[in-house]
C-alpha cells in the first residue's frame, strides 16, 4: 500500500457546488445510455536521461468511463506502486486526462501525466502528453484499441460536419463589467475552442440548452468573483499582492474557458434554435436558484481514483446563527451522494478562507527555496479545543485542518483534512484550486451575510435606511 507521504500528491445566494474542471455533459440519447464502460488502451513513453538512462516502455491497460468521465488505475511492473488517472471526454470528442503516480515505500517521488486530444471519427486516436519525474520529462502518447467509429457509437458522441443550414451570427456573449480597468493578465491563456458544427437533433437539445444556460450562468458569478478580487488587489499589502494576483490569473484562466465553450456550444445550437425550438433559455436562468449556478473546481483522495465536488451551503441554526454546509459530493454514486458534511460557523469558514489564501505565499517561499523534500504543515486548525497537537492524533476529538505539503520534486499542495479520533481523512486541492476555491468561499461568504442581515435586521434598522 502506497504511504500517505507519497500519495498526497496523486490526482494533485443559497449554496455553491465546487466540482470538477474535467466534468462533460452527456448531450444525445446515445451518449445518455452508455452509462458504463471499459476503454482499452496502449501507453508508450520515451526514454530520458536524469540522474540514470530510463529507456521508454509500453504499457497496456483499461479505462473505466462512465457519464462522461474517465477513471483509471495502472499498477507498476518493476517496483511495486501505481498511477492513477481521471479525466473527461466532451460531447464533442475532447480527451483530457491527468495521472499521478508513486512507488510504495519511503524516499520515492511521485510523477505527474497530462494528456491531451480529440478522438478521430474515423480510423486510429492516439492521444499525446508529456509525463514529469523529479523535474525530467518523457514524452508519451495513449492509444485507444476501439476505432473512431466504435467509440463515436459505443459513447454517443457527437460528430462534426457541414450544417444543414447557413450558421447564422452567434449571440454574442457579454462580458462581464470589473470594477477595475483591467484585470490582471493571465499567464497562458487556454487554447481557442476550435470551430465545430454539432449534429443538434430533438433528442439532445433540451439538454444542450440547458448546458448553455448553465455555462453563461458560471460565467456570471466567476464576473462577480473576479470584480471582488480586483477590487481586493487595490488594497492589497505588499506581502498578500502576490496570492491575490494568482487568484484573479486562476479566476480569468477560468472564466476564459467557459467563454470558450459557451462561444462553441451557443453558434452551433443557433443553427436550430427556430426549428426545434427547445425550452427558452432566458425563462430557465429567470428560475434558477442561486444555489444551483456552480463553478467548477477539483478535489481528489490521495492514493485513489476517486475525485468529487464542494458543496458550501449557506444556512441559519435553530439558535439564529449563520452557519455553513461543507459537504464533499461524490458525483459518481448511485445512493449516497454527500460523503461528508462539516458544519462550520462563520468564524471558522473566514479562517479556512484566510489558511487557503496563504497556502499561495507559502508555496512560492518552497519553490524560491528549492525546497525537494517531503514536508507538510498545519495552516489553521478548528474548533481549537478539539486539535490535536500538528501531527498528531488524539482518541475522542474531531476537528479541521488547512494543510500545506510540499513532495520531493518540489510539487506543493493544499489538503483539507478531516481529523476524527485516531482517524484521519483528507482531500487534496492544488495550489492554483486552493485559490480559486478561496475566492469562491470569499464570494458566498460576502452573499451570505447580506441574506443574513437583511432577515435579522428589526425595523429601526430597515428605517434607517429609508430616511
């Protein structure tokens, strides 16, 4: 069994959901129906030279598919250890996959795979990435056995090809308004969406729509997140402008690839909004409760393949104190959906806020370091009469934890980590995540007090404000 040292690293307003950047949407009848299913496929790696010659290998194994996305977990040949893989496929045929690997025992790193592609229509796939150990690179390629037109039909995929009709102009998106001139740059911007035609028949595009509906209604909240974050950067202290300026390039990198897909999705799906004439789109964002608009971001469980969603939930006591619901979502159960849900009140949700806002200063402290070791340390701990002393575990006491790793290829990490007796449990976020999830929670923090003062305020306080 992999060591929890090794595998920290692996897989690296009413309520908001916080779920994967590697989710899909199933759109078609077809792509509905394969709920389930094993992809095999062939890996190659190229050699490199680190502190000793590697020579390239090729590897074989299955990928577990199911609503859109892609699990998978490779055991290691020479030495006992294994890598774990998540990823998605798009309607439209896109593959992102990431692994992480380690071996079993102390004094091994862990590697990172990236993998990036489209799935042919016709004929052989081969994916290309790239996969990274102790600061060396391999160049790798994934090849699916099934042909473009088994996995077009086996998932339901949508295929390109010449519209029917003229594409009338797309509706143009609005962007969102800053309170700032302008936002910080990001650092690389996404590649643009490639132009595509999407067969949009009755079968698909009610749900189509209400994809669409759903991205422009994540890009507005992130606008709100980000008008908030550019506000903050002009009154930031020196020492906190570096974090804030990562959050508002993690707030834009995003918001960029929604407007991407959004731009992709809304030109197709004009081409038959007349025809078919599937459910407005304007009435359905008129009815969505705040508490279903959700941006997207990842969290994993070290040493598995398991991935899933925050769930930060807004509410009131019985006592008439402001509390929060942080529940961890595993999207792929079929019972059970909540796998956890840790009250917090106000104070404590503030503090996890501030402990992820730092994690940005401190891994840039490890990586000015050179800092190649493993190491970790508490960030913040409540309720504080139940923590344990860092490091420790204490029988009969249950708290929280913010935590910061750093892994001996100089990776570093933030874990929320649930502390339950001689039990412990944790969930891992990376550091461009932990800042966006801080913005997040800074965004439904603000939201909440409004709501909450507006329902406890008496009326000479409402008075006070008509005069």
């Amino acid at each position: 069994m992999i060591t929890n040292n090794q595998t920290a690293s692996l897989l690296s307003t009413r309520s908001f959901v916080l779920s994967l950047l590697l989710v899909s949407f199933p759109l078609g009848a077809a792509r509905a129906n394969a709920q389930s299913l094993d992809i095999p496929v062939d890996m190659q790696c190229g050699a490199y030279r680190g502190k000793v010659f590697a020579p390239p290998y090729h590897t074989a194994y299955n990928f577990h598919y199911s609503s859109g996305k892609l699990s998978a977990i490779r055991y290691t040949k020479k030495r006992p250890g294994e890598e774990v893989y998540s990823g998605s496929i798009s309607p439209q045929g896109y593959v992102r996959i990431e692994g992480y690997g380690a071996y079993n025992g102390e004094g091994h790193p862990p590697w990172k795979l990236e993998f990036e592609g489209k799935i042919a229509e016709l004929g052989e796939t081969v994916i290309t990435g790239e996969l990274v150990y102790n600061g060396f690179k391999r160049q790798c390629s994934i090849s699916f056995r099934d042909t473009g037109e088994q996995l077009y039909a086996q998932l339901g995929l949508l295929k390109s090809g010449p519209s029917p009709r003229p594409v009338p102009p797309p509706t143009v998106l609005p962007e969102p308004v800053p309170t700032s001139p302008s936002p910080t740059p990001v650092a690389s911007n996404p590649p643009p969406t490639p132009s595509i035609n999407i067969t949009i028949t009755s079968a698909n595009a009610a749900k189509a729509n209400i994809h669409i509906a759903d991205l422009q209604s994540q890009i507005d909240v992130l606008a709100k997140v980000l008008a908030e974050q550019l506000e903050l950067q002009k009154t930031a202290a020196d020492d906190s402008r570096p974090s804030v300026d990562k959050t508002i390039e993690a707030v834009n990198a995003q918001l960029e690839r929604l407007k991407n897909e959004y731009s992709a999705m809304d030109k197709s799906f004009g081409v038959y909004l007349t025809s078919i004439k599937p459910n407005d789109r304007d009435p359905y964002l008129t009815a969505r409760k705040a508490s279903e608009i959700y941006p997207k971001i990842p969290y994993y469980i070290p040493g598995t393949n398991e991935t899933g969603e925050f769930w930060v939930e807004p509410s009131v006591s019985d006592r008439g104190e402001l509390q929060f619901g942080f529940k961890f979502v595993d999207t792929n159960s079929s019972l059970e959906k909540v796998r956890e849900t840790i009250v917090m009140s106000l104070p404590e949700i503030e503090d996890a806020q501030k402990a992820l806002f730092k994690l940005q200063a401190w891994s840039e402290i490890a990586h000015q370091q050179k800092l190649r070791r493993n190491y970790e340390k508490r960030v913040t701990c409540f309720p504080v009469s139940e923590c344990p002393p860092d490091g420790e575990r204490v029988d009969g006491k249950a708290s929280t934890e913010m935590r910061f790793n750093v892994y001996e290829d100089g990776s570093t990490a933030g874990r929320i980590q649930r502390n339950k007796g001689l039990f412990v449990e944790g969930y891992n976020v990376s550091i461009d995540s932990a800042m966006l999830l801080q913005a997040y929670l800074s965004h439904v923090i603000k939201e909440a007090r409004i709501e909450f003062n507006s329902g406890t305020q008496d009326k000479n306080a409402l008075d006070d404000l008509f005069h």
